[in-house]
C-alpha cells in the first residue's frame, strides 16, 4: 500500500486522555498545512469533545474509533495511516496489540513506555516483523527518554567531530520542575507489581544490558547502580537516585548498540538526580532515597496498594494548566572520553517536563516519521529516539524552542 494510499498521515491513538489531547494539541498548532491527522480511542463522543476543543482546522479531523483490546480494529486503524502515536498505557497492559498491528502493517509507531519489560518484550516479538516491512516502532517518546538518549547522541557527535575518542565515562544529572498524573502512577504500579512476583522479569530489570539486541556480545563493563546512594556531583551539589535512571541507561545502551557501539564499547552510563546544596541538598536527597524506597515497597505490597488506589490520582488526570505551563527540565551531562578529554552536553526545555514537555517531544517525533522519511536513519525495527530519528527530531527539537548541546569542559 503506498503512503498516499492511506488515509492519515498520523494518528493519535488514545486523543481523549489526558496526554493524548496534549499531542493532538501540539500537532493542531505545529503539524505543517496538509498533514491528515487523525484522533483515536475507544469513545467516539470522547475523541469528538477533544476535537471540538481544537483550533482552526484541527476541529474537523476525522475520529477513528478503535480499541487497545479489539485486534480487528486496530489492524484496520494501522493500515489507514503512516504513523501511530500511541498514549494508551500501561503498554504492559495495553500496548502490545498496537504494536503488532503496525509492525505487520509497515506503519510507523512512537509511544511514551517507560517500562523496560514491554520494550524486550516488542524487540523478541516484533522487531523481525517490523524491519520485514520497514515500520520503524520507536519506543520512550517522551521524558522517557528522549532527553537521556539525544543528549548522549548529541554528545557523541561532537567528539567523533574533535577527534577525541570514544566516550568512557557518562554522567546524567537531572533537574525538573512539573506534576505527576495517574497513568504515570499506574505505569510504575504495574511494573514494580511484575518484579514482585516474576523471578524472570527482576533478572530483566536489574540487568544493565536488558535492551541490547545481543545481549552475549555486549563488553562486559561494569555499569554504575541504578540507585546509588546520595553523594556529591561535579559542582559540588547533592545528587540522588534518579527513578527514571533505570528505564533511560537502558535505551542509551540499547542505541549505543544498535549503532555498533559507535559511543565506546567501554562506555559506562548512569544517572542521578540534583537535589540541591548544603545541608539542605543533603537531607532531600536522603529524603528522596528513602521516598522512593517507601514506594516500591508499597506498591509490591497489596494491602498498601489497596490504600495507594483510594489517594492517588487515577489514571486519565494530571496536572493543571498552570502546573503544565510553569514546569521545566534541564539535564547537565558530564563526560570523559577514552583519551581523557571531558566534555558537556545539555539538553534542556520549557513546560512540565511529563506533559507539556512531553506532548512537543512525541508530537515532533510523529511528524518527523510523516514528512521526514528521506532524512531519518535507514533503519526499521524495535528502535530508540537516537537510532529511529536522530539528527532528525535534535533539529525539530530546537525548532520547538528546546536545547541540545555539547562542547568541551
């Protein structure tokens, strides 16, 4: 079927929640004059209110109704469109059925998973089928991991263009103000509740490598712990466990990967989390480690979880407007290459970082797979940010008013 023949060019697949009315929001003011979009999910009277909601043009797209649990439908939504963005998580729970119907379909696919299991999963099922028919599914759109994976990108580039080495040892030190909705809740839920009570999906998830598309020939080189203990940075602030540390390493050593090891084969990634100076940086980052500590432990217990469901936000809620708007997000990344050279990178924007943020990140990874299919990597498979988009989406980035940078230190 040829691209002209389908008839959307993008389809926002779960445009009445809360994160996709967001993307449909960016796309109605930023996708270029004649791009066909289209909203999806299960309510038409949903997708029509989120519609009407919409500036200009946009409040005519067409609504496609489809279902994460009804595989005739969503067989039929993927070979209409070139490109599905999906929002409907947890994909542990809801994303699998989507993806398929793309990969078997040649439709490209971008999502928001933070969930490490769901993306090994997509690789072992579908990355065979997908590069059969050349559907790129690029995973962790968003905050995770767009930020991690394109400055590590971006800071590639510049020493390959320096002539300084490879890159051996890569710090992230992240900074973010924004709020928490439900799905993101229901997502962390859901995957610490598999560690629980599947031996196999623990080993996965404390597994450095658990993305790698050949994990045998991966260099055996330590990597530092995905919850180190509170300590020092290089400016001399505190810096603590990072929760998304690791779900984000795991990508950027998946791409590292895929791109034949081009950052270093004895790069050793992590990340942490600024949490200030003083006495006061110190006792947040002990309070942020025994935090999170606290919600594993209550979300693997069902009597607590039990209580969590009555308080916590339910999935399909989020922050506010104001909350959305004033929200920001810097990551300084801290590097030294194999002959010694140190190096910066910064990738950096405004908005709540999960939402605002979030919706211009996947929203212009969706209209680069539309329109910019001459200039995207050759690749097709189970791909990350930095392999399925590159260059690419850290030039429609910027555009969007975010930063990627990196220059010698």
């Amino acid at each position: 079927m040829s691209d002209r023949a389908r008839d959307h060019d993008v389809v926002v697949f779960g445009a009445s929640g809360f994160v996709g009315a967001l993307v449909a929001e960016h796309l109605a003011h930023h996708a270029p004059p004649g791009t066909r979009v289209a909203l999806a999910g299960r309510s038409r009277e949903r997708l029509e209110r989120v519609r009407a909601g919409l500036p200009g043009p946009a409040s005519t797209w067409p609504v496609v109704v489809a279902d994460a649990g009804d595989p005739v439908s969503l067989a039929a939504l993927a070979a209409s469109t070139r490109v599905v963005v999906s929002t409907v998580g947890p994909y542990l729970r809801h994303g699998m059925p989507v993806v398929e119907a793309c990969a078997r379909a040649g439709t490209h696919y971008a999502d928001l998973t933070g969930e490490a299991p769901f993306v090994r999963a997509v690789v072992d099922r579908f990355d065979d089928v997908a590069r059969s028919t050349g559907a790129r599914l690029v995973h962790a759109c968003g905050y995770d991991s767009v930020p991690s994976d394109l400055a590590v990108l971006t800071l590639h580039r510049r020493v390959v263009a320096d002539d300084a080495g490879a890159l051996a040892h890569v710090r992230l030190v992240a900074r973010a103000r924004g709020g928490v909705s439900g799905g993101t809740l229901a997502t962390m839920r859901g995957v610490v509740e598999l560690a629980a009570s599947d031996p196999a999906a623990r080993r996965l998830l404390a597994d450095p490598f658990s993305l790698s598309p050949d994990r045998a020939t991966e260099p055996d080189v330590p990597q530092p712990p995905d919850a180190p203990a509170p300590g020092r940075a290089v400016d001399g602030g505190w810096v603590t466990a990072f929760p998304m540390a690791s779900f984000n390493s795991r990508v950027v050593r998946r791409s590292n990967a895929l791109l034949g090891w081009a950052y270093g084969r004895t790069l050793r990634y992590g990340e942490v989390m600024a949490a200030g100076r003083g006495a006061r940086g110190a006792a947040r980052a002990l309070g942020i480690t025994a935090g999170l500590g606290l919600a594993a432990a209550a979300f693997a217990l069902p009597p607590t979880r039990a209580l969590l469901d009555r308080v916590l936000p339910e999935p399909g809620t989020g922050p506010d407007e104001q909350t959305r708007r004033d929200g920001w997000f810097r990551m300084d990344v801290h590097a030294t290459t194999t002959t010694g050279r140190h190096y910066r990178a910064v990738a950096a924007g405004s908005g709540d970082p999960g939402y605002a943020a979030t919706a211009v990140m996947i929203g212009e990874a969706a209209l680069a797979l539309a329109h910019d299919d001459d200039r995207l990597p050759d690749r097709a498979g189970s791909l990350t940010p930095a392999t399925g988009l590159g260059d690419v989406l850290v030039d429609r980035l910027r555009a969007a008013g975010h930063t990627y940078l990196a220059s010698p230190r």
